[in-house]
C-alpha cells in the first residue's frame, strides 16, 4: 500500500527514487510489481534508471505483465525507444517468454490431487545451454503424492522420465535407437520397448513443441530406491539425468543415494595425461593377440566413457556426432590436441555442429545448426536426429542471434576411465581399423 502512494505523492517527497529503488528490490515479487508500476506513474529518467534493477531479480505472472506495461507506457519508452543502450527490447521479449512458462490450471481431479497435505512439490527446469536439470536430487517417503512442474526454458527440446532404480543408462539407450529412424524424429523419444522400465513419462515440451511446461503427477513407489529421472532426447541421457530417492528418513536417502554414485577413477585434466599424448604406447611392438586385447580394450573404454552414445567407431555405436576418421585428420593425427578436445569440448566447437541460437520477435528461443542461409531466410536443422527436416526462419523475424557456447558432448567422460584405459582409447580413435 506504500508503494502504491508512492505513485501520487512522489513530487513530494525528497526521497522518492531512493523509496523506488527499494522497492523494485524488495523480495516480494507483489512490491518490486508496485515500484516498476509507480516508475511509470513517476516518469522521470531517474525513475527509468531506477526501475531497471527489477531485471535482476526473478519475474513471471502479474510482475512480468507489470513490467511490460510499465517499459512500454508512454512515460518510460521514450528513454529506451531511440537508443535501446539497456537492451530493454531484448529484456521484454525475454519477459514475455517467461509468461508461457506458467503452469497450466489444473482440472479438478489435478486439484484434488494438489490438495493433499502431504504432497511433495518439486520445480524442476531445464538449465539453459547447459544441458542439465535445475534440480539433480529430491527426496520423498514410500507412498507420498508427488507433483513435479517441469518447464523448460531452454532453446532446445527436452523431456523428463522417470524409471526404475538402475534404469536410465538402458532406457536412454533405446531412446537413441530410436534416432536411426526417420519416423521417431519429432517423436517424444519414450522407447516403447522399455516401457516396464518407466514409472512416468512427459512429452518433449520446448520451442518446438506445443508446450514449455509439463506436469506430472504421481504417487512415489512403495518401495525405497533410487529412481533416476532422465531426459532422452538423444544423446541427452548421458549429462542430463537426477535422482528421486525414496526413504522412509533422510538417514536411509543418504545411504541411498551414496550407495549408487558412478564411481569415479579422477577427475582427469591434460597435465595428468600428457604423456599419453607424447609418449603413445608402441603397439608395432606388441604381438598380434596383444595389438587386439589393446584395441579391444579401447572400444571397452570407447563404451565405459559413453562415448557410443554419439560416436561410431569400429561399427559400434551411434552417428550423431562428427565423424571421428574425420576428426583425427582434421587435427593431423595430434593426440594432445585430441584430449583436449575430449577434457573439454566446448573450448572448441566443430562448425558442423555449432548450434544456433535465435530470439524471435514473438519471445521464443529456437536453437539449431544452420543448414543454408538466403538474404530473407535461415534454414535451421533443430534436431540432429533429422538432418533433412528444416525449419525456414525468416530473417525479419529474428531479434538477436548468437552461437551456443556449450558442446552438446558433456565434460568429465573420461573420470570413469583409468590411465590405461584413456590410453587405449586414445590409440583405438587415432589409429585406422585392422583388416581381419
């Protein structure tokens, strides 16, 4: 209430910016919605310059209609409207955006469900260009109800199951499978074969598809476990899983929970293995039967590191990713190089598979490779499961575009291998098949 005399006496008052700044901080979402509201009422460039703080705090609902409002009202346009210095334009689509992350009515029977004392509900999103969850772990009693708003802001589809305990590295397999076929493209990528496997399942939800937010609603299983939840677009899997642990006491979750961590070797950097690189194993010293226990223990380490999830080499394995022959000719044969391509992906993305992101004029993030350009259009391939499904963007529609900074290979693949193990890896990808 405050606030809102703020708007008729701030002529009045010394004070009045300092009070407006408070306010546009202030932690109730229904205050900074007041300030940004009083801002516009007040006019001035300082008010403008003040009202820009409520960007760095958390918005949606009421508070981000407020600030549309606000910014596009006649009073505080004419300070961003010529000379965009703040980005305001950009900020307002993004505003708008996050309006359709809004959480779907519920119909009675949902009601019904959400009214239960007991239910446990969890916030879980989709962490932009990063290719993880917000949350990687939730704790529930056998039994309890369960109601998980899952959104996803991000620029590429995802969806979220949740599986049996040891589940998800089968079931994000199948989903790959299911990438060699055309038909699965635009599917929701749930393995039909693997369905005993899975307790619950969302659609992709995304800049793609008919929704960004998703709502399950279940019952938590009767008996304690680790119930991994994963997204299985594929190639996905492998990064963007958690776990919902089901204990009667946190006690028991934290045994749980430690009882099934992927036992990590190290976390490996280059200066821990440079020799390999330098110094690679002799294998024309080696005995045939030797040279294939080698190789053989490179595609072993090939398939330990998930590297088959995206990668196709000596026939196993999936082609989503680059070309590995290609790759190693690309870098002249340079192991160091290669290493560090694998410790850290992202440093250096492959053009042929640097995604794109696009902020359209309507609020939407797209994301995708760019397969042809023309001066009105881009054609963007959004899934790399469909080379030749494209999507025809028109320029003028197109606010900002900017290259993605993170490689959809995730970091860290190496942690579970040993030092002989990323060696024989190394050998297996830079030297060419045998001839059997």
């Amino acid at each position: 209430a405050g606030v809102e005399q703020l708007r008729h006496w701030h002529s009045e008052l010394d004070d009045a910016t300092a009070l407006l700044r408070q306010a546009v901080n202030d932690p109730s979402p229904i205050v900074r919605m007041q300030g940004v509201i009083c801002a516009s009422y007040m006019g001035t460039q300082d008010a403008f310059k003040t009202a820009l703080d409520v960007f760095q705090h958390p918005s949606g609902g009421h508070l981000n209609y407020a600030i549309r409002c606000a910014f596009g009202s006649h009073t505080l346009k004419p300070y961003w409207e010529q000379d965009d210095q703040y980005g305001i334009a950009k900020l307002l689509l993004r505003s708008k955006a996050s309006g359709l992350l809004k959480e779907p009515t519920p119909n009675a029977t949902q009601a019904q469900f959400d009214s239960q004392p007991e239910l446990k509900t969890v916030k879980l999103a989709c962490k932009s260009e990063r290719m993880q969850f917000t949350v990687a772990r939730f704790d529930v009693r056998p039994g309890q109800p369960v109601k998980i708003v899952f959104t996803n802001p991000d620029a590429t589809d995802h969806n979220l199951l949740v599986v049996q305990p040891g589940a998800w590295e089968e079931v994000g397999i199948a989903a790959n499978l299911m990438a060699k076929n055309p038909k699965f493209a635009n599917s929701d990528f749930i393995p039909a074969d693997k369905r005993d496997l899975i307790l619950h399942a969302s659609p992709m939800i995304g800049p793609t598809r008919k929704s960004l937010v998703h709502v399950l609603r279940f019952q938590a299983p009767s008996e304690p476990g680790v119930y991994p939840y994963v997204c299985t677009f594929p190639g996905h899997w492998i990064i963007m899983h958690g776990a919902m642990v089901v204990a009667n006491n946190e006690a028991e979750a934290i045994a749980l929970w430690k009882s099934t961590r992927r036992k990590i070797v190290q976390e490996w950097t280059f200066a821990d293995l440079a020799e390999l690189a330098d110094k690679p194993t002799d294998v024309s010293q080696l005995s045939p039967q030797e040279s294939r226990k080698w190789r053989d223990l490179g595609l072993q380490s090939f398939a330990k590191a998930n590297c088959t999830q995206c990668h196709l080499q000596d026939g196993v394995g999936v082609k989503l990713g680059p070309d590995l022959i290609q790759t190693v000719k690309r870098l002249k044969g340079d192991r160091a190089k290669l290493l560090q391509h694998i410790l850290k992906p992202s440093a250096e993305i492959h053009p042929d598979y640097q995604m794109h992101l696009l902020l359209m004029d309507d609020g939407r993030v797209l994301s995708g490779l760019i397969a042809a350009e023309t001066p009105k259009e881009l054609h963007l391939i959004p899934n790399l499961a469909a080379p030749n499904q494209l999507v025809k963007v028109k320029r003028s529609a197109i606010e900002e575009q900017k290259k993605g900074n993170v490689s959809a290979m995730p970091a860290g693949l190496l942690n579970v291998l040993n030092k002989d193990e990323i060696a024989a890896l190394l050998h297996l990808i830079t030297t060419p098949t045998p001839r059997r």
